[in-house]
C-alpha cells in the first residue's frame, strides 16, 4: 500500500552523511512505490516555539511568520515521518528540534494528524551507539506521546567527517529501510 512519507532532515552540513543516509532511505522508499518528500529543515527559517497557544488561530498553523507554515501541510499530508540527523550534543539539532517543537501547533489547534510512525536514522562522530540513548529517548517519547508506531531506528556511529558513512554498509541498510515500508 502506497504511502505518503515525509523525510525531515536537519543537519547544517549540506551534503554531509545525514544527507547521504536520507537520499539513500528515499531511493529504496520510491523503489517500493510510496510517495516521498524530503524536507531540508536546516535550509529553513523556523522560529523556536513560544508556547503562546495562538496556533492556528490566524489560519495558519504559527501565528509568526516562519518556513514551518510552509512545512505543517506537509506534515498534515504525511502517513509517516522519518527524522534523519546527525547527532548533537546527544539530540536533535537545532534545527530540526524547532519543527518537531512545533508538532505542539497541532495539539493546540485540535488537528488531527493521520501519522501512523515514525523512523529515526541518525548519524554522528561518537564510535559507540550509547551515544545516541538521549536522541533515541527523546524520539520515543515523541512517538509515545503522539500515539506513533516506532517503524524503526537506523544508529550510525563513527561518521564524523563528512562523507564517512560512503565507506560503510550504512546507506545500503537505509535504503532497505524505505524498501521494506509496509
């Protein structure tokens, strides 16, 4: 069954492993038939959430002017979510952080999010995957407390410089990953 995916992708390095691991889970995700957007956060201007609970309210899902206008319809449209990042100080840059902060938009506004899951693909210089236990925390209670399914989590560790993952078996295990999206 055909899906409509959403890859949110935040790291500031463009072209880097982040980038490198997205492409390659979009590749195997339009081989297998689903529709993807790929959606580069980090080329976006989104204002960190103020908690105003204005959301909506002016017709758009921020009352402040930022990208992540633009983005909410692409949420809206979504069936999945893959976040792919590099790891920052333990999470999600902040880049990326911004839009999922605002994911609060829609609570406030009551709309409703047709979401069934979620994939993490995360990537960074730290050599063991202990790592990543505040990012893949924090992405369980994203999808816990938005009733998500965890479709899967893809832990790169040991790619600090850029294009490091191309010397793995990293991108073929993502590309996989879109494949195998049930």
């Amino acid at each position: 069954m055909k899906k409509n995916i959403l890859v949110l992708t935040g790291s500031p390095r463009a072209r880097g492993n982040s980038d490198l691991l997205a492409d390659a889970f979009i590749r195997g995700a339009a081989e297998a038939g689903h529709e993807v957007v790929k959606c580069d956060l980090a080329r976006k201007n989104i204002r960190g959430c103020t908690a105003c609970d204005r959301c909506f309210s002016s017709g758009k899902p921020c009352v402040f002017d930022d990208d992540f206008n633009e983005i909410a319809p692409l949420i809206q449209r979504a069936d999945i979510i893959v976040f792919v990042t590099p790891l920052y100080w333990y999470t999600f840059p902040a880049q990326l952080k911004a839009a999922i902060d605002k994911l609060y938009s829609f609570e406030v506004g009551k709309k409703k999010l047709d979401i069934s899951g979620a994939i993490l693909i995360a990537c960074g210089g730290d050599p063991e995957e202990f790592y990543f236990d505040g990012i893949i925390s924090s992405y369980r209670l994203i999808l816990r407390h938005l009733h998500w399914e965890d479709m899967g989590r893809l832990i790169v560790p040991g790619v600090n410089n850029k294009g490091d993952v191309l010397s793995t078996d990293y991108l073929s295990r993502a590309e996989k990953m879109g494949r195998d999206i049930t």
